[in-house]
C-alpha cells in the first residue's frame, strides 16, 4: 500500500493575543502583568490524502483552512501535532520537499508585477534549476490549454484578474510538483475563468501524478473536481468523506418536482401547499426526506402530471445544515 501523500496527525495551531487593560492604569498593570486570549486556528485536525487524490476542504471564513494549508505548505508551524507531505515534515523546509509541492493563494500573488510574465515564470525555472528548453516546453504547453499564450510578454500589473491566476498556475506547475495546494484558485474570477481553471485542473490530473488539496467558496468547483471533502469548522474537522454522503447525513428533506400543465390543477395545489416553488407548469416542494416517496405517489393519483422528479437538496443546504448542527 503506498504511503499517504499528505497526514495531518492531531494538527493545532493556536494563536495568542495580547489583552490590553483600559486605562492608565492598566497600562501599567500591564507592564508586569499580560493577559492573553488564545484562539485555536485549527484543533486537533487529523486526515490522511492518497497519492493521485484531489480532495475538497471546506469551511466558512475563519474555520481554520489556510492555516492548516500554510502548515502543511511549512509556512507555519503547529503549535502541536505533526504531519507529513510526501514524506517531509512541511516546516523543516528541507530543499527536497520545497521542490516537491506547491501553493497556490487566490489572494496572493507569487509573480512579479512589473515584469512580463515571461520574465516571471524565467525566475521561477532559476530558483527552481530548471532546464531551459524543459521549462520552455512546459510554459509552452500549459499556456497553450490555458489560453494566455498570446499574453507571455504583458506586465503581470497590466494582466486581468483571471489571466493573472492562470500564469499563476503555470508558475506553480512549472517544476511539475507532485503535491498541489490550492487555497481559494477561482475567487473573485468570471464564470467563464472558473470553468477554464476547473477544466485545466482536470486535464491536468488526466497527464500529471499530482495530489490536490482544494478550498473553495465555489460548490461549483468542489462537485466539478472532488469526489471526497473534508469540512471543518471553528477549527475541528466536522466531515471527511463523499459528497453524497454529506447530503445523506445532513438533510433531512428532499425536493419534489412536478410538472403540472393544466392551470386550475396548479392553482389548486399552491392553494393547498403555499411554500412550494412555481416556475411555468413545473411546481417544486420541500418535503421531509423519510415522506418524499409517500407524498410522490399520492400526487401522482390526485394531479394531472406530465413529469414527476424526486431530487436532493442543492449540497450547499446540506453544508449549512452541518454547521448549524455544530453550533447547536
């Protein structure tokens, strides 16, 4: 059995802040005397990733992801716990290790932005050692499938927010790294981005053994690439598994679509069912998960159905639903 691309064994990081007393007073009392509050960025988080896998993980704003991120990228270390990326303890920093991954931060930038990209990605093949007519043939490629060939000599500052990611990943992929950390890679980009990020990941997957960490605001993007997803919140992780599972465990209703032509039929219904969703002839209703079947057969016999669906609830419901679990 091969080993775990990436381990998180009990993972925490807690930060402490300074608690100034009001006053003069105070200020004095300080001076011999600190109070500190303690926040716990990430608690006690444990996982492990296969090699070749891309996996989701999730959680509101605060929950803890990039910091686990930037301690597996050794950016940070933990204040206790351990873990392991392809066999390296992330903050020791080692040259093999630094040569093995990368991260990618939607909200930061990695490329020089009064260069050319060209000339940025020419730095990232020195510091990175590698060969020039390798590097070429790689830029020259992903460039290619990312549509920003025609944009290899623009300043970066002069690039759009969604050409800017796309050379962002060239620069990150440049050395063909087999862990790749992505935190946030589609924020504030276009739809029409976003789908040319998720299609590149995939076909980048289908060419290249490379593991993937994703965070993402985008549901879109999860249910497009992960099959698996991690979930924490406040710190702890909630979930680790399918995203089916999620909707199985954490939703209790379902939705019952029904197309109904005829006008009087529908009205009737609406009368009788006020929270339901009409659009045209098609009326959608939230029903309690364990009475979906029950109540499909029953409107079968009472209305004059053309179409008749039972759907899940969208896998965002299902998340809300799981935080709120966790703050009850």
């Amino acid at each position: 059995m091969d080993s775990p691309a990436i381990e998180a064994r009990a993972l925490t990081k807690i930060y402490r802040t300074y608690k100034k007393t009001p006053g003069f007073a105070g200020a004095i009392k300080d001076l011999f005397t600190r109070q500190y509050t303690e926040t716990r960025a990430a608690d006690s988080v444990t996982f492990t990733i296969a090699p070749g896998e891309i996996v989701g993980f999730l959680g509101p704003n605060g929950a803890g992801k990039t910091t686990t991120l930037k301690m597996l990228a050794g950016l940070l270390h933990p204040t206790s716990g351990t873990a392991t990326v392809l066999g390296h303890i992330p903050w020791r920093r080692s040259n093999d290790f630094k040569r093995r991954f990368s991260l990618v931060m939607g909200q930061k930038n990695q490329l020089w932005w009064d260069l050319p990209a060209a000339e940025s990605l020419e730095l990232n093949r020195v510091i990175y050692g590698i060969p020039r007519e390798q590097a070429r043939r790689t830029i020259s490629a992903l460039a290619d499938i990312l549509g920003v060939s025609a944009k290899l000599s623009v300043m970066v500052r002069e690039l759009s927010l969604g050409e800017r990611m796309k050379f962002e990943l060239i620069a990150a992929l440049l050395h063909q790294p087999s862990v790749l950390l992505l935190d946030e890679p589609t924020i504030g980009l276009d739809v029409v981005s976003q789908r040319t990020v998720r299609e590149f990941l995939h076909h980048y997957r289908r060419t290249h053994p490379v593991t993937i960490l994703l965070t993402s605001h985008y549901m879109q993007d999860v249910r497009e690439l992960c099959r698996r997803v991690i979930i924490i919140d406040g710190g702890r992780l909630r979930y680790d598994g399918s995203l089916q599972g999620i909707i199985d465990r954490f939703s209790s209703e379902k939705i019952i679509a029904l197309t109904v032509p005829d006008d009087s039929a529908r009205r009737a219904f609406l009368s009788a069912h006020p929270a339901a969703h009409c659009d045209g002839a098609c009326i959608r209703l939230r029903v309690p998960r364990a009475s979906a079947a029950d109540l499909s057969r029953q409107f079968l016999q009472q209305l004059p159905l053309t179409d008749i669906s039972i759907e899940d609830l969208p896998i965002e419901d299902a998340i809300r639903a799981l935080f709120k679990e966790n703050t009850t």
